[in-house]
C-alpha cells in the first residue's frame, strides 16, 4: 500500500541586507503558505544561527528549516511554493544577498550532512559540499544570486542541537510599519522579565539600560523573547505593551545561547582564522585601554602569544579585562578575524578567571628622614629626598597589589552579547 503522506524538510538561508528583511519572517510566511495549501507544520521551525566569524555574513547569519508532512507526490509544489516566497521578499536587488531554498524528503537526514550543519556553526565551508549533498540525496532547490546561500539552507536542514537548544518567540510588525522606530513600553518589558525569570532571558541590559527584545534594523521583527523553554513564550510576548499591532508571531527552536559555535583547543598555534575558540591561558602583560576605548592585554599558552581585546561596545566588561594582572590563570572564549598589520587578536566574548596571581610593583624607597617619596638619581647612584634633600643608597621597595578581582566568570553585557554565546548563569536543555 503506498503512503499517503510524506514528509518533507525546508531550508532558507541569506534573504536579509543590511537594508531590511529577516529569514525568520521569510519562513513565517512560508509556513503560513504551504499551511494554506494543505501541509502541516510538523514540530517547531528551527533557526540556526551559524558561524559569527563567517565575514560573508549579513547580520545575525540565521539560516531557518521547517518539517511538513504533505500529500505523497505533490512535494515539489512545496517547495515552489517556499521558492516563490523567497523571490517575492528577500532583498534580492542587494549583491551580498545570496537566497537559498532547498528541500529534503524524508524523516533520516544524512549523517554527513548532519556533520556539515555542526560544522557550519564553527567554521567557514565551502559551496561545493551542498552541491554535493544536492546531487547525492536529491535534494532540489534554487540559490540567488550565486550559490553561497546553499550552505546555510543545508545547514539548517541538517542541524541536530548538538549543544542543546532554545527558543525565541518572534512577532512581527505590518508591512507599513517596517523600517520605523519601534515603540516599545520599558516598564512592560522589565515586568515581563521579572515574571518569567526562570524562563525567558536577555530581555534587559540592566548594566546600560537597554531593550534587548527588540532589533535596531528595519526589518519586519517587531520583538524576540528568548527562552529556555517554550511554555512561558506566549504569555511574555502578550504581557508586552507596543504601539503598534503585530500582524502574527511564532516561536523558534534555536542554537541560540548555546555556545555551539565554539572549539576548544589547548594550543595557540591551534587558532584557525574565523573561528571562535575557548582556550586556557596566562596573562603576560598589563592591560591597556587605546583609542576608541579598546582594552587590550596580551596572554602566553607555552612561549606563543596571543592577544586578547574587548571593544569599546564591551562597557564595563572592559573593567574587569582592566583587572588583570601578568600571572593570572584564565579560561577566554571568544573570536578570531585576522587583520592585516594586527597581531593574532581573540575578541573576547567571556573569561573565566581561574587563579590570581600575587602582583607586585617596585617603588622607590620612603626618606628616612621626611617621609616623602624618594628620587632616583640614576642607575646604581642611589636616591635623593626631592623634599628634604637627604641622600642614601639603598633598594626598592616591593608593594604587592591588593587585587580587587575575585576567581569566577566574567561575560559582556546583554548588549554586545553574540546570538550563540551562552550567558554563565544560563542552563540550557540538551537533546
Ligand atoms: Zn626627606
């Protein structure tokens, strides 16, 4: 007997630009369009972010899939339905937008593109594995404006969760409401928080005092609740006060929050370009704050060096980067984009201090006589009181630093946090 329905995966990736539209959106509508002509939705959507370092990336690099089961045969009418959504509301007339669909049938997803999806988070692959995968497991589809969007689109059809997983509401605004200012109630947004504190996260950069629910892009995203389960979604998003009617929402499984996107290595040289990596390390030397509010301080791991920046966006984190000392034992998470003319540079995105150093500076002697603070008149030619004028020989004085900075984990602010970067105080579910 043949089956009657049949179970179909969509991937879209790369149909925002800077100038407007969201993947996520992009999917809602097609979810709403194939649920239209008679498939049904099957489990959450899912939106991958992928690799933060990948410089093609267009914004927050989210690639999105969604299962159907649909009538047997009439899979291709699917996927053009999810083609023609694509072509009618990516930004196709912007270069870097490089749209892709791609549908797989089936419930098994390959296991070697499964890999490629864990890999896409990481690192940087190319387009010819996807156009492998096509060929190899039939999977059909269109790419825009060249074919670099067949990787995020199979990324997401192969996605596993590795990491674990959460969720994000999405709700989004009325086309004539795109592109201007969102007005979101403040005090609603911090009640909110305060009511599903267990559930939902990043809603709220107390430290700045900023929104974090709503984008600063002129796309169709009204606001996203994340969340590490999906259960309190609904009532956060209807506990918040706009001015603005939103024209549908729905919820997401994501990657989001679940340091997927790092590789854990031992050795500096391990380092590879647009990645990021966690890695223990010692402070080498005293940190520094240049211009434009850059704070830097370089590391060692066996005689290689590394240096490692948090950016002026970082605020206070900056602070504690400012606290440590050469001899302090760390854990750094963070990126890697080399720049010419630039050492080997981590941008860090969290430290976990491990042990603190006994820090000590040398100071001329104190006058016997006066009390003030003594002057050297030279290598070897001893010291002069520049009070009383008194003069002797003698060594300098050692003064151990009183540190101010406790062993733990220190993160930036909810405001230049990456989407995949997990908060410390997060615990997130795991397949
Ligand atoms: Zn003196």
């Amino acid at each position: 007997m043949q089956d009657i329905n049949s179970f179909i995966k969509i991937g879209v990736d790369d149909t925002d630009s800077p100038y407007g539209m969201c993947t996520t959106y992009v999917m809602h509508k097609i979810i709403q369009s194939i649920e239209e002509n008679g498939g049904k939705l099957y489990g959450f959507p899912n939106l991958v972010r992928l690799n933060p370092s990948c410089p093609y990336k267009t914004r927050g690099n989210a690639a999105l899939s969604a299962a159907f089961i649909v009538e047997a045969g009439n899979e291709s009418k699917y996927l053009d339905i999810a083609t023609d959504m694509v072509f009618k509301l990516s930004e196709i007339s912007h270069p870097k937008t490089n749209p892709a669909v791609l549908m797989l049938k089936g419930e098994l997803v390959p296991m070697d593109i499964v890999e490629f999806s864990r890999n896409a988070v990481k690192r940087i692959l190319n387009i010819e594995s996807a156009l492998n995968f096509m060929k190899k497991y039939d999977i059909n589809g269109v790419a825009i404006n060249g074919s670099r969007g067949l990787v995020g689109a199979m990324a997401a059809l192969g996605y596993d969760f590795p990491s674990g997983y959460t969720y994000e509401i999405i709700a989004y605004r009325s086309e004539n409401m795109w592109g201007k200012p969102r007005v979101i109630d403040r005090e609603s947004v911090i009640k909110m928080d305060a009511q599903t504190q267990n559930c939902t996260f990043d809603n709220y950069d107390y430290y700045n005092d900023e929104i974090k629910i709503a984008p600063h892009t002129p796309c169709p995203v009204l606001v996203g609740i994340r969340s590490i389960d999906y259960k309190c979604l609904k009532i956060a998003l209807k506990s918040l006060k706009f001015d603005e009617s939103i024209v549908g929402y729905r919820i997401y499984k994501t990657n989001q929050a679940t340091d997927d996107h790092i590789i854990p290595i031992t050795y500096i040289e391990q380092i590879e370009p647009y990645t990021s990596i966690t890695i223990e390390v010692k402070v080498k030397s005293l940190p520094s704050t240049e211009k434009g509010g850059h704070t830097f301080l370089y590391a060692e791991k066996n005689g290689k060096e590394l240096r490692l920046a948090a950016y002026e966006p970082t605020k206070q984190f900056r602070n504690i980067i400012m606290q440590l000392r050469p001899g302090d034992k760390i854990r750094v998470y963070g990126s890697y984009n080399p720049k010419e003319g630039e050492p080997k540079t981590l941008n860090l995105e969290k430290i976990e201090i491990l042990e603190i150093a006994q820090y000590g500076k040398f100071f001329n002697p104190v006058c016997p006589a006066c009390g003030h603070r003594m002057k050297s008149e030279g290598k070897e030619k001893g010291y002069q009181c520049p009070k009383c004028k008194y003069r002797m020989t003698g060594s300098k004085e050692l003064k151990f630093e009183n540190r101010v900075i406790s062993i733990g984990m220190y993160e930036v602010p909810s405001r230049a946090r990456r989407h995949l970067s997990k908060p410390f105080y997060l615990t997130v579910k795991k397949n």
